[in-house]
C-alpha cells in the first residue's frame, strides 16, 4: 500500500497511473461477476449494504477541507487542488513468510507487500518454535530481525505473532524437555526469558503483539474446544491465571506497547453462544479486567458458505466488551474462486464499516508463499483470483480518495474523505505547490500558501 514503492524505477506519479488502469480493468470485472449472478451475488441483502456503506461513511472518513492563500496571506480563487490519497489510515495487511522477504530471488514478493498493504505478520516466525531454532536458521531469529528491518524501513507495520501460547504440543523442542525435566515452573520460567528476547530484539519495530494466542483452544469440527474454566484442551499446561503473567512481562517489557488476545473459531463458530465464544469472552473481561488487556484479535478462518448476518451478530458480541478488534487471519477455504471473491467482499465490508475494528489482515496472499494455496489472492504467476481483485478494488478504488477541483470565491476546496496520508497539490498560474497531510477525524482545515 506504500505506492511509492511499487518497483524502484517506476515514479510515484506512474504509479498512480498504474494503480488507475488496475482499478478500471477490476470494476468492470466485479461488474461482470455481479451481472452473472444476479440477485444472488452476495448473501446480504440491499438494506445490509446501505448501512455499512453508512457506517463506513461515518467511521471511516472527514472533511479534508484545503485553504489557499497567497504571498499576502489573502485567500485565493479559482486555484486547482488536488488530493491523492498515498495511503491508509485503517491498517490492512497479510502474514507474510520471513525466508521469501531475505530472498533475493523474490523481489515480485517484496514489491507486492508493498503495493498491497501497510501492515502484516510473519506467519511463524515470531513463534516459540521458529524462535527457537526448530524451523532452522531461515526462520530463526537473526534471519526475523533482517527481514523485520526491511518491514520497518518500508513502513509496514509488523504485528508480534506471537508471545507464546498454552500448548506444549506446540511448544519448541526445547521447551517441551524443559517441561518433562522440571515441569510446569520451569517452562514458565523460560517463557518469561523468550519474552524479554523478542521484546529486546524487535522493540524497534513492533509494539504490538498477540500475548496469548489460542488461549482456548484450536475449534475443529466435531470438537468443543476448552481452557477458560476447570478443564483444558490436551497438550495445554497453563490457564488463565498462569497467562496473566505473561502480560504483566510483556507490559513490563513494552510499556507503551499494544497487548492482544488472539483466538480462532470464534466468528466462524455455528452459534452465537458457543462453548468457542463463551470460553474466549471469559479470557478476555479477565485479563481485561486486570488493566493488561488493549484489544482482541479474531482469527477469521471460514469454510463452506458462512452467513454474514450470523458473523455479524458475533462480531458485535465481542465488540460489546468496549475493546478494540483486529482481523488477524482471513481465509476462506473451497475451491469455488467466485464465492471466494464474493464473500471476501462481504467480509471486509462487515470489518471497514465496524467501528471497533482497527485492521484486517488475511492469512497470506500468494499461492506461491502461504500455507494453503487454495485461498491465496494471486496464482504463482501473479495473476489476481476474484478474492485478489475484490481485494484491490475495494482498498484501492471503493474506499480511496482520489479526487480535484477548484477553490470557491473564499478561496476553499472541501470534500469528504477516507482517513489516511495524502498529498495535495495547488496549482495556478502556471506553477504547482505540494504538500503532504494526515487526515484523521478532527478534520482539520490545511493552509496552504502559494509562492
């Protein structure tokens, strides 16, 4: 999503004219897509789009409101101003693989984060596995650091994935001999020193991590999951109360950093008041009620044909907790593309126009770098599936702000627009002024004085 990344030689403005071709040619895909199927495109009814068009309006965008003066400080009119959108405040990104952003080879990789999105995770390689060495020297964490350097340098910002989480089966070999050796002390000894070390080593870049993830337990079909109350999933040896601990190290660590809950299950679960959400919603108003909690992270792994209604209605039973939310890990399995694409629609129209939601992320983007190709949004030779081009026309065309016009006699040029970072350039005369500006929900009014 950083456009003036695109390719090294390629300027920001061809960019710009890039991105519009791109934009053109996906419209009028979606336009066909819909026309094909008809009234039954999407599951959601026209009422249901009005209002998260609504919410988006509300939530999502301000006035950008651009005075022009000149030398004497007296307005002027008639001047030609243009605001280009370079980027978005809302955060939308993908997990992204360690060992194909350090590969000089995947250059088509690097360049596609960028163009894409403007934040992420690296899928394994801030776990305990991986940062312990298990997964190799690829993934460890000196290859993490490189490529979290390269992220930083790039503006994308990289969510910690994760801290640690309760299950020994999914703990580091060495972990799992600490627990047969010395029990339960001893691995909780040793998480607390793993929380330090990533903290230490990738302060620089991240300040937001998922402290717990799984805290409940992976939901599989035909299996109720547990670990909020008297029992816990098999392969689990720490609860609820052991988990504080970890937060009150990681605050220690990161003071002024952002500290998550991440489940999954929840969304995609079959019923509002599932064992899934009920055992989370315990998770979360207990740590939060000890004051170490700053949001929760909703794993978003969907098969078959998920209803958006229902997805709704839990969304907002995690959103009645006062928290903010993030997506943290979209997929939709199957192999029909179409219903990939129209749901994929669906779905970040629900989380954009939700205003307790701060980010989306999918679990991947590229069938050649991503843990199950099917829900990929680019084939291996780059081609966007439908749920790729949804993707960018709705990030790129729907909800961004691209747009010019002309001062009025008292020398103003107001529109309504999405949060993010723009540049905008006055012209009159014959000569051009730019200047960079963040618009957030104050509004504010932009002065700009001509040379």
């Amino acid at each position: 999503m950083n456009k003036r990344k695109f390719s090294e030689a390629v300027t920001c403005v061809e960019a710009k004219r890039h991105n519009s071709s791109m934009k053109k040619n996906t419209s009028l895909f979606l336009l066909g897509s819909c026309l094909i199927f008809g009234a039954n495109c999407y599951a959601a009814d026209a009422a249901w789009w009005t209002e998260a068009d609504k919410r988006i309006e509300e939530y999502r965008k301000a006035p950008l409101h651009v005075t022009v003066i000149d030398q004497q400080g007296k307005k002027v009119a008639g001047a030609e101003v243009r605001v280009a959108m370079t980027r978005h405040a809302f955060e939308f990104g993908s997990a992204v693989k360690v060992a194909a952003i350090n590969d000089p080879k995947q250059e088509d990789y690097r360049q596609k984060i960028l163009e894409l999105f403007n934040s992420g995770t690296f899928e394994n390689a801030l776990k305990v596995k991986a940062w312990s060495g298990d997964f190799g020297p690829a993934v460890g964490p000196e290859s993490t650091v490189q490529a979290l350097h390269w992220t930083h340098e790039n503006r994308i910002k990289i969510r910690g994935h994760a801290m640690t989480g309760n299950s020994i089966r999914r703990s580091s070999k060495a972990f799992v001999k600490l627990h047969e050796e010395g029990g339960k002390p001893a691995i909780m000894e040793a998480v607390m020193k793993s929380i330090d070390d990533k903290a230490a080593q990738t302060g620089f870049a991240i300040d937001e991590w998922d402290v717990v993830n799984h805290p409940v337990g992976i939901q599989r079909p035909g299996r109720e999951a547990a670990g909020a109350g008297n029992s816990q999933p098999s392969g689990q040896v720490f609860g609820i109360e052991e988990s504080i601990g970890w937060f009150e190290r990681s605050r220690a660590n990161l003071p002024e950093g952002r500290l998550y809950l991440n489940e999954s299950g929840v969304l995609p679960s079959p019923e509002d008041d599932s064992p899934q959400v009920q055992k989370y919603l315990t998770w979360i108003n207990h740590v939060n009620a000890s004051g170490l909690l700053d949001g929760v992270g909703l794993q978003a792994h969907f098969r078959g044909d998920p209803d958006i209604i229902s997805i709704e209605g839990r969304l907002n039973k995690i959103a009645a907790v006062g928290l903010p939310i993030r997506i943290t890990e979209f997929t939709l399995n199957g192999s029909d593309e179409e219903k990939q694409g129209q749901f994929t629609r669906e779905f970040m129209t629900l989380v954009f126009s939700h205003p307790s939601v701060v980010g989306f992320q999918c679990w991947g983007f590229w069938e050649g770098a991503i843990f199950q190709p099917e829900v990929a949004m680019f084939r291996k030779d780059w081609s966007a599936k439908p749920n790729g081009v949804v993707y960018q026309d709705l990030v790129f065309e729907k909800w961004w702000t691209d747009e010019s016009g002309r001062t009025d006699r008292a020398g103003d040029y107001q529109t309504s627009a999405f949060l993010g970072e723009y540049e905008i350039s006055v012209s009159t005369g014959g000569k051009t002024v730019m200047k960079t500006h963040i618009l957030d929900k104050t509004g504010e009014t932009l002065v700009i004085q001509l040379d």
